[in-house]
C-alpha cells in the first residue's frame, strides 16, 4: 500500500506544480500587460524592471488564490488518466478500498491545505506590502480613494475619528486630520498634520494646526488655529490597522485582519466585511480538501479516447465556479447581514456534500 500511496502522491504532485506553473505565468503575463501601459504613460520614473518586480511581488498572492482550482484540475487530470489507461482498476483490484482512496487523497489535500494557509497568511501579505512600496514610490505615496482611510477610537471619555490622506513609500502617514469629540458628539478639536509618524507609544505629528472649539456656543465659537512643529498623539492605531484601511482586506493576514477587527468591536463601527473575509481566509485552505474529494469520483468513470481533456475542461468549470460562488457569498453576506462564519464556509459545505453524494453514488449504487 505504501508503494500504491507513492504512486499517487508523485504524480498529482507533479500534475499540480505543472498546472499551478502554467497559470501562475498565464496571470503574469496578464498583470505585466497591464503595467506595461502605466510604464509608457506615467509622467514619474516608473522603469520596466520596477513593474516586472512589482507583478513579480504578486505571485504569491496568486498561487493562494489559484491553489484549489490547481488541486482540482490536476488531481482529476491523474486519476482521469489512471482510469482511461485501467491503472486505477489495477489498484482496485490490488487492495485501493474507495475508503482508503478517500483517505490517501485527504492526506495529500492536508498538504496542500498547509501549503495555501502558509502562502496566505505569511508569503502573500508580505510580497504585497512590498509590491505596494513599490508602487508608492512610483506615485510618491499609496492612497485609497479621494479621501483616503478613516478610522475611529475611543479612549476614556474622548471620540476620535482620523483621516489618513495617504502612505508613503518610508511607512510615514501624508495628510493626517483628528477630529476629537466628547462622549456626547461635540466637536472638541481638529488636528491637521502635514505627517506623521508611527511609533510604539504613539503618532507623532509634524507641522500640526489646532484649532480648539467651545461646544454648545454656536459654530464660530472656535480658538484661534494654534502651529506647532511637532505634536505626540498616544492611540493604539497601528501601523497594520493603517495598511488594512488603505489596502485590500483579503490581501492582509488573519492575525492582522483579527486585530482590526478588534479595533473596530471597541469602538462601535461595522466590522462586517472584514469578519467575512477573515472567516474566508480561516476556511479557504480547507477548499483542498473539498476540491480532493470532488476529484475522486471521477476515478470510477469509464472514458474513451479523447475523455480525458473533456474532464479537465470539467474541472476548469467546477473550480471557477467555486471560486465565483465564494466571492458571490461573501457580498451577499456582506449585504444581508448574515453570520460572517456561514458566508464563509457555506461554499465549501455545499461543494463537500456535493462530491461526496457524487462518490457515494458512483461507488455505492454503480
């Protein structure tokens, strides 16, 4: 049996590296076109060997993006084969229970489960924040929007809500204004920094304007706007709550995901989107083994000559539609309000008991 699990491994192995290679380059190929136009057209020194490092800085985050659908597609591509050249009816017969198929291939799908949860939560996060930086020292700084990221914080009695216009290459925040209020909503004071800088015990402000307000005696009831060169701000925003405002939550790690998540519980705003997306990135890895045992039934089917492309083509299918199926719930969810969990695993439930009623009745009933 140890021979017949070899046998197995190596070759979806090898028919997975293959499959994940040739879309990898098909993906780089296409983001590099793509850059190719922002070369020829920006007015900033943007060179061809910055966006070659800049879409290379992306391809981590594709294979995360890309690994079920590989598994898919070559798992079903070496059993297709296996069957249509009767190896598979060898190993049948030669002990290879449809339980201790089941089994082997759950193991190999632990495998890969590992390999896209380590990719996700480790690889793809850091190259982008690297393929950012880049980008940001191409426009000068990184922004979202017109206005860019707001966030919000509560400490003892006090609201602040804070704007960060952009962020620049060096990690320094561009255009930052803090808008204090006392516990019943009144304005308090507005800060407005040209900088700053995010330190251990805090921000620290550069060419900062104050202008203190007086609530409750109409609009012009307002200090004069008081400059200072430089201005500590203690907040417990961090430099990672900044980059998941700024950039793609599904392109942050699920620990820093968490602690916005957090941040954002602690002081009463909507955390929706990001629990659904952490919630995705907890399950996505599991898709492997979902994908595993859709690919097993077709181990029990008969083919002619020729069958085995039309399979592959099948799979192509199977995993694009799981894929838009994951990213349909979770603006679904994102808009029905429904529980972050179940708008996150619901896919890969449905497709689960979708190939395992497909095994059962190919091995079962046929």
């Amino acid at each position: 049996m140890n021979t017949i699990r070899r046998l197995i491994y190596r070759e979806i192995l090898g028919t997975v590296l293959f499959v994940s290679m040739g879309f990898l380059a098909l993906f780089f190929f296409f983001d590099f076109v793509d850059e190719l136009g922002k070369v020829s057209r920006s007015t900033t020194p943007y060179r061809l060997s910055q966006a070659v490092l800049y879409v290379s800085m992306l391809v981590p985050s594709r294979l995360y993006e890309l690994m079920p659908i590989t598994v898919l597609i070559g798992t079903i591509f070496v059993l297709t084969r296996m069957a249509q050249n009767s190896e598979y009816t060898i190993l049948r017969t030669s002990g290879l229970e449809p339980g201790r198929a089941l089994r082997i291939l759950l193991v190999l799908g632990a495998f890969f489960a590992a390999v896209t949860f380590a990719t996700g939560e480790f690889v793809a996060p850091a190259a982008d924040r690297t393929g950012q930086m880049i980008k940001a020292q191409q426009a000068g700084r990184l922004s979202v929007g017109m206005t860019g990221a707001w966030l919000k914080e509560k400490q003892a009695d006090r609201s602040y809500t804070v704007n960060v216009t952009a962020l620049s290459p060096d990690g320094s925040l561009q255009g930052v204004r803090i808008f204090e209020a006392d516990a019943r909503g009144f304005l308090l004071s507005m800060l407005q920094a040209q900088r700053g800088e995010i330190q251990e015990t805090g921000w620290l402000l550069y060419q900062v304007d104050r202008t203190d307000f007086r609530p409750g005696e109409g609009p012009q009831a307002a200090a004069p706007t008081q400059r200072q060169a430089q201005l500590p701000w203690a907040t417990e925003i961090s430099a990672e709550m900044v980059s998941v405002a700024l950039l793609k939550p599904e392109r942050m790690s699920t620990v820093d995901l968490f602690r916005y998540i957090r941040h954002l519980d602690a002081n009463g705003q909507t955390s929706q989107r990001y629990e659904i997306e952490f919630w995705r990135k907890v399950f996505y890895p599991l898709s492997c083994l979902v994908m595993m045992v859709l690919a097993l039934p077709f181990a029990y089917l008969h083919f002619r000559s020729g069958g085995i492309s039309v399979m592959v083509f099948t799979g192509i299918l199977i995993g694009t539609s799981f894929f838009l199926l994951n990213n349909v719930f979770g603006h679904v969810g994102n808009l029905r309000q429904w529980s972050p969990w179940i708008a996150a695993a619901a896919p890969g439930l449905l497709y689960s008991l979708a190939s395992l009623g497909a095994f059962g009745w190919l091995v079962l009933r046929r």
